[in-house]
C-alpha cells in the first residue's frame, strides 16, 4: 500500500514538473493553444524559431533542436510519435574530426500538415516533409520528402504513394 502512494505520488510530481516545463516552451515559442505535449521528456531547445501546429503532437522524449536562424515548423494535425530527432544544424559527416570539430550543415525543418512521423525518427537540417507524408518508425531522414508519400529506413527512401493519393 506505502509502495503505491508513493509511486502515485512521483508520478504526479513528475507531471507537476513537465507541466511547468511545457508552459515555459509555451511563452518561448510559437505552440498553438491546441497542440499537445503526449508524454514527458520533451525537450525544445536552441536560439531559433519553433512553431507548432493546431491540433499537433509531439510524444515523450522527443528533441526539438532550433538553431539561431533557423526555424522548425510543424503544421496542423500532425502526428509525431515518442523519442523523435528534430534538428536544423549538426555537424558535416565528412570532416576529418582528427582536426578537431568539423563545419556544421545548417536549414529549416518543415513538417506540412497532417504528417505522422513514427518512433525513434531523426530528422536533419534543411528537410522538407510535404503534407499528408507519413515516416516509418526508426527512420533518418536526410533529404525532403513530397506530400502524400510513404518513406522509412536508414536512410529513409521512397516506399509508395498513398493510396487515394495517386
């Protein structure tokens, strides 16, 4: 019964506490009313601009990275599951690291309407996700993807239109 309470009781602090971490994102950000935090973890974080759709999601864990002068948009109706990347700077792939750190690859992230992104996704910078796109869980998206389409795999690739969309 004590084993109980208590856990009922961290629970409840732990959603306490992500309830003023999202509030926060709130006043920095431009989030409409009725997006949704699904989940606890979520991070926002970077000097850039982060605007968040009516009627989106983003689920637990997920990473938002905005860097200064970059912007993340995510549509309307949007659908982004737990434990999903999304950054607008990382560091270029072909660097020689042995001279220390290499030069960044910089761009927006933008997420049309009605896009559902599966689980542990990572999206890079200067990606465009058309609407009505789905992603296939454990994806890494390098390059933008047209509306209506179906991708996934590492690197995502082209799987099919969606039917009714042809």
């Amino acid at each position: 019964m004590m084993w109980r309470l208590l856990s009922n009781l961290l629970l409840r602090l732990r959603m306490f506490f992500w309830g003023i971490v999202y509030r926060g994102y709130r006043q920095q950000y431009c989030i409409a009313p009725s997006f949704r935090f699904n989940g606890a973890g979520i991070q926002f974080y970077g000097s850039g601009r982060i605007e968040l759709g009516e009627g989106s999601y983003v689920g637990e864990l997920c990473s938002l990275q905005a860097t200064s002068g970059e912007t993340i948009r995510i549509g309307a109706k949007c659908s982004i599951s737990h434990n999903v990347r999304v950054y607008t700077s990382t560091v270029q792939a072909d660097a020689d690291f042995r001279k220390g750190p290499g030069p960044s690859l910089a761009g927006s992230v933008l997420i049309g309407d009605g896009v559902w992104i599966g689980a542990n996704t990572y999206i890079g910078p200067g990606v465009t996700v058309g609407d009505n796109a789905v992603i296939g869980a454990n994806s890494v998206v390098t390059r933008s993807i047209p509306s209506s389409e179906i991708w996934g795999g590492v690197p995502a690739h082209f799987i099919r239109v969606k039917r009714g969309n042809a």
